[in-house]
C-alpha cells in the first residue's frame, strides 16, 4: 500500500472511531484524524504481532478493521490523557 493511501486510510480510520467512541475526547477533528493515522500504525502492527496479518491493501476489509481498532485504542488513550486539563482562556 502507497503512502497516499496509508494516510487516507488513517483518516477515515481515524473518523469512523471518532464516531464509534462515545464522549468527548480532547482536541479536534484535525487532532482526531492525526491519531487515526498512529492508530492505523497501531492496528497494523498489533495485527501482524498477534494474529500475522498486517496492513496489506487498501480494499482488504482485514487491513480496515484494523486500522479503526487501532484508531480506537488511540482515541481512547488520548481521551485519558487530556479527560483532566483544564482549560484557561
């Protein structure tokens, strides 16, 4: 897979989980799809530790499923981490 369609991949990844999770995690859409595209890195590489398939192509339905999962787990971390700042303006 092309690095254009591993970014786009991300992306929509990252999204799909923003829509998936429930609450509100820190930041914004940028931020979310920015994380999408580290939990596509995540899912990946989880995927070919734990089960030995990891991001092949882009219409593989393997290669999405992972890469939300991992969009979620990173959405979910992130949401731990900035759940307590407090915002000053």
């Amino acid at each position: 897979m092309g690095f254009l369609a591993f970014l786009i991949l991300g992306l929509i990844a990252g999204a799909i989980a923003k829509l998936i999770l429930p609450g509100k995690q820190g930041g914004g859409w940028l931020v979310t799809l920015l994380l999408g595209v580290v939990g596509a890195i995540l899912g990946g590489w989880i995927g070919s530790l734990i089960f030995g398939v990891g991001l092949q192509d882009f219409w593989n339905l393997t290669t999405w499923l992972l890469a939300i999962a991992g969009a979620i787990i990173v959405l979910l971390i992130w949401g731990l981490i900035t759940r307590n700042r407090t915002r000053t303006t």
